[in-house]
C-alpha cells in the first residue's frame, strides 16, 4: 500500500480492477477524496493495535454484556 | 371524533377502540387516508405505489372481522405503509431505482407476513433513496417535508415518515443503515427506532449492507411505534410499563453536541429538553466515548465494500441505470482494501465496547438526532455533509445498539428538532417507554395536525 498522499488515479484503477470493477482514469479521478479520507482512518484505526479482536459475531458478545436480553 | 383531521392523527389506541366499539370502521378510515393520499402525494411524493384496491378489500375484511368480535391485533384495521424495498408478493418493489422498476417479488418479507397476520392495512409502498443508498434516482424524485414542501423529508426512509408526519397512514415500516429512519423521523417530527441490531428480520428486505441494516418503526407516538415493532416481531405487546424518569440515569453525549455542523436552534432545543428533564427528577452526567470520531470513517468503510458486492453484477452490466451519485459510491466500495474493511468491523467492537462502559453508569445516551433541521436536499452519503448528517445516528448502527428519536423542539421557523436516545441491546421497549414519558414531559412539542 503506498503513502495515502501518494495514492493517485492509476492506483485507484488498478486495485477497483483487482477487485473485479475496470473504472476509466476520469471515474477513479472522482473517487480519490474519499479513498485517501478512508484510509486516513483506516490508519488511525490500525493504530488502536485492536490484534484479535473479533471482526464478526453480535457487537457486544466481546464483552458478554447482554443484560437486557 | 370530531373532524377528519383528528381521525387522521389519532392514536392507534384510539382508532383500535372507535372500531371495537363500532363507532368507526376499518373501511371509512381507509378511504379517508386514501384521499389524503390523493390530494396530498402529488406535492410530497411520499408513495411510490399507492395499493388502493388491496388497501379497501385488507379493510373489508377487518370490518367483517370486527363485527364477529374477532380481532387479531393491535393493528387490526390500521392503514400503515412499506418502505418500497421491502418485499411484498404481487406488488412491485423498487428499491427507488430504475433497476428494479419492474420487480414484483412472488413471496413477502418476514416482517410483511408477521404485520399481515396482525390484520394491517397496507395502504402503499413508500419512496426512498435509490437503494437507500445513494441520492434520490430522477425517474421518482424526492420526498418533500410536510411541515416544508420546499425541504427534503430527509433520507433514506423519507417517503414513510412524510406519509406518517402527513397523516397518510398511522405507522410505517423504514429501514435505518445509517441514520436512514432517524433522520427523516427527526426532519419530519416524528418518532423513528432503529432496533437492536439482528431484532427484527430482514428476510424479503433489500440490503445494502448486511452487517449495518436493520428494519424498524414510524409513528407520530412512542406508543404506536412499539406496537409496529412488536407486529414486525411478531411479538405481541400490551402496553409500554408506565415510566417514572426520576428513576433512570442520562448520559449527555458530549461529543455529539458541538461542531461546526451544529445549529443553535437544534442544540437550544437539546440543553432546554435536558433541562426538563433535570426538572423531572432525572440524573444527568456527561457521558465521552473515546475514538468516536472515527465512526463517520468506518461506517462508510463498513457500507461501501458490502453495497458494491451487492450491485456488482449491475454495475458493471447496467451503470447508466444507476444514479449518477449511486453509481459513484458504488464503485468506491472497489477501491478500498479488504483490510481496511475488517479493521473497521474490528472497531465497531472496539466501539461497542466504549458505549457499553458508559451504559453502566447510565441507562440511556441522549444526543441531537441530526444537527441540523431540514435542508432543502438530502446532500451526498461520501462527503462532509453526508458525515455531518450521519455522525449521531451511525455510531449505532456500527454498535447494533437500540436507538431512538422522537420530536423535541422547533427551530425559529418552525422545523421540527430530534432527540436521539440510546440504549443497552435489547433495551428497545424500555427506550420506547421512556420515550413516551418524554412525550408526557413535552406535551407542546408532540406534533398534532400537519397540514
């Protein structure tokens, strides 16, 4: 992954084509503030280091607190 | 009853007993809101399909039904309405796109069969965002605020809480990814709930994000949603528990009063409905979440991936048929990281976890719903408005925590202002009772007639 800055059309092109969308160099254009506001987050997300955390199953079952239920 | 208007804007408690004692029956209400909904959906567009014929024969049988003393439930006999993506067997299904334009499932929604069975009129299918997603698609257009012709109802589920704040039909069925029922609920005055996530089934429901979507209630009471929900459940309810407020504990959701965003108006309502709650015996505190403001990130990291695995085939076969904002957001979610995705779904428990160590020093998180009233358009989902709209009501839908808005105020124009409150999973019914007392507590803020 280079630098979010670094982060240009051709980029944007070739990981929508990876992923199984061919999107003209205007249309990527018009994507690339949002994708670098994106993987700002993603950054200051990685930096919380949540490691194991689950990425799956009810939200709250990490803590068990289902006292309403 | 004395007028049109006050059967209209009655209570389902109220309509229900005027059939049950036979002064009032299932057809002459149903005609009534069909001809509100003929003189007033040419300027809101708030039904994309309006099922007239099916709405008198669905009454019908509720009279007859009330005549032998048999009803089946609280909504016997109560015109509601569907947001058009949920399914409905023989009757077209848009989603609000030109894609599915011509779609008519053969089989109903889960939610459908259990408000079916219940003996409720579906009197329409209402408009909403293309897909509930992106802006509204031309070949339908927008929904129009009730309280302000030239202001969006908001989105995504704005044609139900228009059709509902108008009186064009007693409760109606949203869906909420983001905020999609809470933010038309708050633009319209109404009372919106965004259930427990995983609460109600969405068999037969579009999606647009499988792990963020839920279905839930409109109504202009917190008494009237609870029964909609219990009929979404299948679940029957008597009465929400009567509510002392002094009893519970209140978190002030700090982050959430303040940004550029917010307007005065909004945020004068809030400090003046905490006030009388202060008066009502209640414990308020502040409440902080910490790493909340990444949530406006990683709800569209969450969404966009999901919706474009779900329009990837159309995307790329029919991409002139989307509109041309859907189209865009669509083709965001391919060019993000698989990474990025499972690290946002990975915060959504790290979040869920900060919400619930404040949710046990108190009971219920209250917030402005929206920060602001109204606007003129429903701005884009990708964008700083479209994060501004959202940031109050997305964090619940990335936790799966119950949240509720119900009307609180109104701006110096006379638009109406949400409260949002939040709760511990599965506590819906209680947020609903103590919404209704809240009710009980600002009875000049309860919306009566929109004309």
């Amino acid at each position: 992954m280079p630098e979010i800055a670094t982060i240009d059309a051709n980029f944007i092109c070739q990981i929508a084509r990876a992923n199984g969308l061919d999107l003209s160099l205007e249309r990527a254009e018009a994507l690339l503030p949002a994708v670098r506001d994106l993987l700002a987050v993603d950054t200051q997300i990685a930096n919380l280091h949540l490691q194991a955390l689950p990425a799956i199953g009810e939200t709250w079952e990490p803590r068990g607190l289902t006292d309403d239920k | 009853m004395t007028s049109d208007a006050d059967i209209l804007f009655a209570s389902i408690d109220t309509v229900g007993a005027l059939y049950r004692n036979g002064e009032l029956s299932p057809v002459e209400v149903t005609e009534l809101i069909l001809a509100r909904i003929a003189a007033l959906n040419p300027t809101l567009n708030a039904f994309i399909t309006v099922t007239a014929d099916q709405a008198l024969s669905a009454a019908r049988q509720a009279e007859q039904d009330f005549h032998r003393g048999s009803p089946r439930g609280r909504l016997h006999g109560i015109p509601v309405a569907l947001k058009d993506l949920v399914d409905t067997a023989g009757i077209r299904t848009t989603a609000g796109s030109r894609i599915l334009a011509d779609h008519v499932p053969t089989v109903n929604a889960d939610l459908v069969r259990y408000i079916n069975s219940e003996g409720a009129v579906l009197v329409g299918k209402t408009n909403l965002l293309e897909f509930a997603y992106g802006i509204v698609h031309p070949d339908y257009g927008p929904t129009w605020n009730p309280w302000d012709s030239t202001r969006t109802a908001g989105g995504s589920s704005g044609g139900s809480a228009a059709a509902v704040a108008a009186g064009l039909c007693y409760a109606a069925v949203g869906t909420d990814t983001g905020g999609s029922i809470r933010i038309p609920a708050s633009y319209c005055g109404i009372v919106g709930l965004k259930p427990t996530y995983g609460l109600v089934s969405l068999d037969g429901v579009f999606p647009l994000s499988w792990s963020l979507d839920h279905a839930g209630p409109l109504a202009r009471n917190c008494q009237d949603a609870a029964y909609l929900l219990s009929a979404m459940r299948m679940r029957p309810l008597e009465k929400l528990q009567t509510i002392d407020l002094a009893e519970w504990r209140f978190g002030i959701l700090t982050e959430h009063l303040g940004g550029a965003e917010m307007q005065p108006a909004v945020r004068k309502a809030f400090d003046a409905v905490c006030d009388r709650l202060r008066s009502a015996g209640a414990r308020l505190r502040p409440v902080a979440i910490p790493h909340l403001a990444l949530a406006d990130g990683a709800l569209l990291t969450v969404i966009a991936p999901e919706a474009s695995a779900i329009h990837a085939r159309w995307i790329k076969e029919r991409p002139d048929d989307y509109a041309p904002l859907t189209r865009q957001q669509i083709e965001l979610g391919f060019a993000l990281p698989a990474v990025a995705h499972v690290r946002a779904q990975q915060y959504r428990r790290y979040l869920t976890a900060q919400f619930l160590a404040a949710l046990e020093r108190v009971d219920v998180i209250l917030s402005p719903t929206a920060p602001w009233v109204a606007p003129h358009a429903d701005p884009a989902v990708v964008g700083d408005e479209g994060a501004a709209e959202a940031r109050r009501t997305g964090p619940y839908n990335l936790t799966g925590l119950p949240a509720l808005t119900l009307n609180c105020g109104f701006s110096p124009e006379g638009l109406p202002i949400g409260l949002q409150l939040a709760g511990r999973p599965y506590a819906d019914e209680l947020l609903l009772a103590i919404g209704a007392a809240i009710e009980q507590l600002l009875p000049e803020v309860t919306p009566k007639h929109v004309t």
